[in-house]
C-alpha cells in the first residue's frame, strides 16, 4: 500500500485561513460508507441526520498556547519550540527549530527567564525533550508567553483564539485543536440531547503523531508518535451499553476514533481508563468501537486520509474529495466537515 495512493489535487486557495463567523454555517458533505452515495448540506442541519439513541462521542481536549518563542542562554540565537506532550512533572517533548542548534544541556529562554527550559535528552526528526523551569502555575506561564500553534499551512493571524478551541474543551494539553468539533455550537449540542442522542466525552491529547508527515513510501512503515488518552467510567457504560443493544457510535474526529478503536483494541469492551496511544489505522484495519464519523477535510497522504479511507473505503473517499474540490468546499482545521455514515437517508 503507497503513500501515494492517498493523494489528491487541491488548489491552494481552497485551505481555509480563517474559521466561519457562526461555528455551525460549515458546510456539510455527507458520505455512505456503503454506496458511496454523496449529499450536501450545512452542519447546522447534522440533526436531521442523527437518530435517537445515537451516542455522538466528543474529544474534550483543549489547547494550550503550546508555540514559544525563546533564545539561547550563551549565544542568544533564536529558537521555537512546539510543546507536545508532558512524559513525567514538567519533562515535556517538544518539537524544535533549528533542532540542530539545540544540544544536550542546551537552556532557552523564555519572555526574560519567566520560563526556561533546559535540554535533557535528544530524540531523532527534530525532537528534544526539556525541562522546564518556571515559578507558579505553568498554564499561567504559557498564557503570557505562549502562541496558540496553529498548523503550517494558516497564515492568518488568529483574531479570537478561543475558535481554535471546541465549545466543550476542558482538559488542557494538545498542541492541536480537535478540529470536527469547531462545528458545534453549546446550542446544537442541547439540540442533539434533546433529540434523545447521547453525548459522551473521551480526551485524546493531540500531539505530533495525529499531525506528523508520512514520509515512507510503503504505509506499512510508517511510525506513529503516541498521545495521551483518558476515558471516564460515565462514558465506558454509555458506550458499552450502546454496543449491546446495536445503536450507534458516532466519533466526532479521528482523535476520538483512535481513543476508542484503542481502548476496544486493548480491552475488548469500554473501561474507565488512561494511556499512550501509537494506534495507526489504514486500509485494512477492521473497526471493533465505531460505527459512523464526523470529521474534516485532511491534507493529501497523510495519516488522516488513511484513517477515512479504512472506515469508508479509499475511492468512496477520494471520490468525496474530488467533489468537494470541485463544489470549492473550505479544507483543513477551519474548513468545512463530511458526516460518514451508514445511512444517508432523512
């Protein structure tokens, strides 16, 4: 299986820059995973596509103001750093530029030394992994130094940095926004409850390995970077409960997805649990939690593309991707949102 099977043409100008005035205006393609058959909506009108007794789970991660901005201590050059995940109390790994300029030892400084962080071990692809040395409470710390690390591809600068978190973010740690849930707004989701659909949580923290280029030729060897996954007691029984009598789970977003997928991999039912997740699923992959997605537009090759092309099958997918792109639907983190499902009818 290549790489390259998972391309698609995408006019630059299609990369959505900024999100929508209203969370919900997004449009919506709606894909059967089973005929292909395509619909378009807009995600204000999801509902009519959800069925009682549903249970629509959620990724309540939330962002932290992750990219900083530092110098050297000896030789003042400047250097960026991407916080990605916390292994052990303030040992974080970080994604470094110039990586090359930073050796074991090495400490950088942060808004006058408010924050320093010190180079305690040095891992391949542009990692290190950092002390960080700061008085109070980090996330105060990171919220006056800190940018929120919005991907390569934005070069808009973000006017309300609250639309990179989803209404419901709770738990702090990604270095990216669980981006299928920026649709929903607090009054669509009581909406959802009232239909009588579900809502259950899970938190993935989104670090390099929901991101990260594949840059193998063969899918089979490329290696996922792990996240930090939780899920509550409350949310296994609803799940679980849900799975006997045969309704439907729907992820809102690939994190969710591969929290759950994870989760029934390792245990063979939902369980009050927390861990490190590595899980890489493409074509192939046989499904054990979900049944239907909410998700994005992902970019060409990547990881994500691989993950839809699993559940809905790889030409379904690009077949969708192609219409959208041809219907000029908004791509990426700020962009539009495709609903795959098993049933397309209202």
């Amino acid at each position: 299986m290549k790489t390259d099977d998972f391309d698609y043409e995408l006019p630059e100008e299609l990369i959505a820059q900024t999100p929508l005035t209203k969370r919900d205006s997004s449009r919506l393609l709606i894909l059967d995973k089973n005929s292909g058959n395509i619909k378009h909506e807009h995600f204000n009108n999801i509902l009519d596509y959800l069925k009682s007794g549903d249970v629509l789970c959620l990724n309540d991660t939330k962002v932290i103001p992750a990219r900083l901005h530092g110098v050297k201590k000896d030789t003042k050059a400047h250097i960026e750093l991407l916080l990605l995940k916390e292994t052990d109390t303030n040992i974080w790994e970080c994604l470094t530029k110039p990586a090359k300029r930073v050796k074991l030892g090495t400490i950088i400084s942060f808004g006058d030394d408010l924050l320093e962080a010190e180079c305690v071990e040095v891992k391949e692809e542009g990692i290190r992994v950092f002390k960080l040395h700061y008085q109070g409470i980090l996330y105060e710390v990171l919220d006056k130094l800190g940018e929120m690390p919005l991907p390569p591809y934005i070069h808009s600068k973000l006017k309300d940095k609250d639309r990179y978190q989803t209404v419901y973010a709770k738990y702090e740690g990604s270095a990216a926004a669980p981006t299928a849930g920026l649709h929903f707004t607090n009054e669509l989701l009581e909406q959802i409850k009232a239909k009588g659909i579900n809502i259950v949580y899970v938190t993935l923290h989104v670090g390099l390995g929901t991101f990260r280029p594949v840059n193998v030729e063969d899918v089979t060897k490329h290696k996922m970077h792990s996240e930090f996954y939780m899920m509550s007691k409350e949310t296994a029984d609803v799940l679980n409960k849900a799975k006997s009598e045969h309704r439907r789970i729907i992820s809102v977003g690939t994190t969710s997805v591969r929290t759950l997928e994870t989760i029934m991999n390792l245990y063979g039912t939902f369980k009050e649990c927390s861990g490190w997740t590595d899980i890489f699923i493409y074509p192939g992959y046989k499904f054990k939690a979900i049944d239907c997605l909410i998700t994005n537009f992902h970019l060409p090759k990547s990881t994500l593309v691989m993950l839809v092309s699993a559940l809905a099958g790889k030409e379904n997918i690009l077949n969708a991707y192609r219409e959208a792109v041809s219907l000029k639907y908004r791509f990426f983190s700020f962009g539009d949102s495709m609903f795959i499902t098993d049933d397309i009818c209202q």
